[in-house]
C-alpha cells in the first residue's frame, strides 16, 4: 500500500513514534496523526492494532478531514 499511495515508510515511523495527536477509535486501533512538512503538511493518518503481537499497521493514508480541521 505504502507504494501505490507513495508514502515512504520513514513517514510512517515518524508518525507512530513523534504523532502530533492520537487517539483509540471506535474499533480499538490507534490512530496517529502528524502533519508531514516534506508533503504541504499534509496529515498522514496511520492505524495501527496493538492488541497482537507484533503490532500490525492497518492501514496508512493522506486524511483530508483532518487537514480541514485545522
């Protein structure tokens, strides 16, 4: 995934070790946010399911909502 949406993967670690919010969600993952300044500040969104071992990265995306927000 992280290919096809162009996101390298040091912005993903970025994210989940210096997140600028997180947060649980309604489905238990933990969402982090952080604003990537190489990429207009876009807000990458990563959830990750720390209820296995290892943890797993769900998924990883651009959110737009949160950047409206701001």
């Amino acid at each position: 995934m992280l290919k096809e949406r162009s996101i390298p993967e040091e912005w993903v670690w970025q994210t989940i070790r210096s997140p600028d919010t997180q947060n649980i969600g309604a489905d238990n993952n933990v969402h982090y946010f952080k604003g990537i300044s190489e990429y207009e500040r876009r807000i990458l969104h990563v959830v990750v399911n720390p209820h296995i071992t290892p943890q797993k990265v769900v998924t990883v995306f651009f959110d737009r909502r949160e950047r409206n927000k701001k």
